[in-house]
C-alpha cells in the first residue's frame, strides 16, 4: 500500500514536533561544553540547562492526551510549535543563564504540547491499519534519525567561525524550521473534533512540576555547596510531599473523581518491572553523551566537531542494531535485551581502558562508540514493549504515558545523580588507570552498576519466546 504525496506531507508535518524535540536534547549534549566556556557557567549550571528541558517536557506527558480531547489536538500542537520556535529564539540570543533557562524550560513545556499530539494526529489520519502502522514507522524513524542528527550539529555548530558565539546556532536553527512548520500545518492540516469533555483541572501537573524541582533542585547544587543544612531539608520535605501527593491522587480515584494516574496499572507485576528497568536504564542513557562529551573535549583535547563525529557512529550502531533486533527479538524475547546490556556494560569497561592513554586514536573511539551503540540500540527499542505487553488494550495508551513520564525523569535523576558525581569528583585518578580522572571513572562505574541492575530486573519478567515491538 502506497503513500500519495498528500500522505507523506501530513506525516512529515506532523513529525517536526518529535524532529525538533529530539534534536534538541541530543544537540546539547556536545555544545554543552561550548556553552559552559561561552557564558561562564557553574556545573550546576549546565546540568540546569538539561533538566528544565526534561522536566517541563515530562509534566505535561501524563495528560498531554486529555488536554488535545479538550482543546484540540491540532491547536495544541500549533501552539506548541510556536512556543518551542519563539523559545528558540529566547535560547539563541541569550546573553546570561537566567534568559537561557527560560528559554528551555518553555521549549520543554512546548515539546510536551506539540509531541502527543503529532502522534495522535498520525492515528486519526490514517485510520486504515496498514496505513497507520507505515505512518507511525515512519515517524519512528525521523525521532531516530534526529538524535543522530542533533549529536552532529551539537559538534559543528559551535565550532562555526563566520559568526561570533557560533552556538547560539544549535538553537537559532530551530527558527525557520518552526516557522515554516506551524504556517504548512495551519495551511494543511484538518481540524480533528473537540470532545464536550469537562475541563480538567492542571493543578496536579503543576503541583508535580514543584515537586520534581523540589527533589532535583537540592541534588543539583547540594554537591555544589557542599550540602548546606536547607538542601537536606529541601529534599527530604519534597519527597515526603510528593509521596502524599501520590497517595491523595489514588484516594480520588478510589472515589470515583478524576487523577493524575491510573493506580490499576500499578497492579500488573510486568508493569512495575519495566518502569523500574526502564528508571535504572534511563539514568544512563543521556549521562553518557554528556560525560562522554564534557570528558572528550575538556579532557582528552577533542574539538566540538571530532566529539559529534564521535556520537554519530554510537547512532548508526543503535539505527544498525535496532533493524536487526526487531527481527530476532520475536524469536529470542528477553535474551535479546540481556545481549544487549551485556555489550553495553563491557562497552562501558572499555571505555576505562581506551580512554587510559594521553592522546586518543580517533579511529578506536569511532569503532568503541559504535561498539556501544549497537548494545544500545538492542535494548532501548525494546524496554517499552516489556513494560507494556501485559496490559490490556484499553491500559495501553495511559500506560504508554506513565512509561513516557518516566523515562524523562529517569534522564533528570542520570544527570543529578551520574553527572553530579563526574562533576563535582575531585580527586585526579582512578585508581590505577593513569590517565583516567576518578570523576570520569566512578561515574562510568555507577553506570554500569545501573546496567546491571536492568539486567536482573529483565531476567524476573516471565519467559516469552514471541515478543511483538510496538
């Protein structure tokens, strides 16, 4: 069955909102060192920089959906789009932290406007199966190529020597891509139904959103300031807070009114297995690119271009073990995924060994990225569909969100917890690699330590032979 070129234009529309997102978490990955230099920045500083983007993303995702029934899913992803795109702009002509910070934590609130809805608009389009599985493979692929895109640009960008500040141009590009993107979707797009639902309170998503900045905000500066008395207070009062919140929110359901969550899902033991393999997975998966590219750059002496070079060959090897595992995974379930860590994790401990010598060989960087990429893309693709294959059809979508709402803060606790300690270590060596800095190698050991604890986590999930990928 094929696409008319109508089609293929409503998909690629509506898959500049994850285009755009995507590259944007993975394009400061390795400016990120650019930026620090550039406007004088704390550690703190740059982790803030990643997490504002996460959070705003992650506290919109659990009702993105209800939101789009309400207001309109189309007018929902125009106005996040021209958020992301005026945000953007805000990010590119930054001239202190405060003004950058701003700028990010606004992209991330748009990202979780417009993403749900790109996804729901593909679904309502295409309501042919066949055609709606391709459009949504489809969409899949452009969020894949992005991330490889967004490590490349990351890298050439800021070492651009035609303008001053060269990068500003990680955010300045998104500006034009917006712009053309909300005039065509305006231009080309249907108008989907509103439903007469009533309005449902955002109070929850903002609550959460003071929560969470609660519990990351003392694990941020507290290793900074060497953990002042309020940090400790700090944590240990938002986590209490949050843990009532929770339970009020399963009371209301209990009796009938509406909730953050679906408290039911929490029934299934798969469920719970994979969130948690999913938490321990996610901490790593985004700590490496920045550790790995803070390290390479400020460090072993690469330039912002030789890194996202780097990072494009741990992309084609994820792109490359993706394809191939789609095929095995429905004959080999689980096995597939404890292969995959496997990789990872010895990935990880050659990296101690690779990176042990004064002057990097580019070309065993390039073949050890790789190497660690196609672990990578040999569990990812596959964490969500464990999580989820258990739940009935109607849990699906609530339980995709949870899933989703997860993996972002799983990323925010990596940055906290795993770049914390590659930041603020000081000792100079790790044990006896000579060349190795103890900052760089406990962060790399806490990651595999992570690793394996995903791995014993797969290893309780019932034995399947046949697993379908979602």
């Amino acid at each position: 069955m094929r696409f008319q070129i109508k089609d293929l234009l409503h998909i690629f529309l509506l898959s500049t909102g994850i285009f755009l997102f995507v590259i944007d978490l993975f394009i400061i990955n390795v400016s990120l060192p650019t930026i620090q230099h550039s406007l004088q920045l704390s550690n703190s500083d740059t982790q803030w920089i990643i997490i504002l983007y996460i959070i705003g993303y992650a506290s919109l995702l659990i009702n993105a959906g209800n939101a789009g029934n309400q207001f309109g899913k189309r007018k929902l992803y125009l106005i996040g789009m021209a958020g992301f795109t005026l945000a953007s702009l805000v990010c590119g002509l930054s001239t202190n932290l405060y003004m950058l910070l701003a700028g990010r934590l606004i992209q991330g609130i748009s990202s979780g406007l417009m993403v749900p809805q790109g996804i729901a608009l593909i679904t309502l389009l295409f309501e042919n199966q066949e055609k709606r599985a391709m459009a949504l493979g489809i969409y899949g692929s452009i969020a894949g190529i992005a991330s490889v895109i967004g490590q490349l640009l990351g890298g050439i960008l800021p070492d651009q020597t035609w303008i001053n500040e060269s990068w500003r141009l990680i955010f300045l590009i998104n500006v034009p891509i917006g712009s053309l993107a909300c005039l065509a979707v305006y231009r080309y797009t249907p108008k989907d139904r509103v439903s007469g639902e009533s309005s449902r309170s955002f109070m929850p998503m903002i609550t959460l959103f003071i929560l969470l900045m609660g519990i990351i905000f003392p694990l941020i500066m507290g290793p900074e300031l060497q953990w002042p008395l309020w940090s400790l207070l700090l944590l240990g009062t938002a986590i209490v807070l949050f843990i009532v919140f929770i339970r009020k929110q399963r009371a209301l359901e209990q009796m009938g009114y509406p909730s953050l969550l679906n408290f039911s899902l929490f029934n299934n033991r798969v469920f719970n297995l994979g969130l948690l393999a999913a938490l321990a997975y996610y901490m790593v998966q985004d700590a490496y690119f920045i550790i790995n590219s803070n390290y390479l750059q400020n460090q072993k002496h690469y330039s912002a271009t030789m890194t996202g070079i780097a990072f494009v060959y741990q992309g084609i090897g994820y792109v490359l073990a993706s394809v191939v595992v789609s095929k095995l995974i429905q004959r080999h379930g689980k096995t597939v995924v404890l292969f995959g860590l496997g990789i990872m994790i010895l990935g990880l401990l050659s990296h101690l060994f690779v990176f042990n010598t004064t002057f990097l060989d580019r070309h065993h960087i390039h073949i050890l990225f790789f190497f660690y990429g196609i672990g990578c893309g040999s569990v990812l693709p596959a964490l969500m569909t464990l999580a989820l294959k258990d739940l009935s059809e109607k849990l699906v979508a609530v339980g995709s969100a949870i899933y989703l709402t997860v993996q972002q803060l799983s990323i925010c606790l990596g940055i906290a917890f795993i770049v914390g300690v590659f930041l603020h270590q000081q000792k100079a060596r790790f044990f006896f690699w000579q060349d190795i800095s103890s900052a760089y190698g406990y962060a790399t050991t806490l990651s595999v330590i992570l690793l394996l604890c995903v791995a014993s986590l797969i290893s309780c999930l019932p034995s399947e032979k046949k697993l379908d990928l979602m």
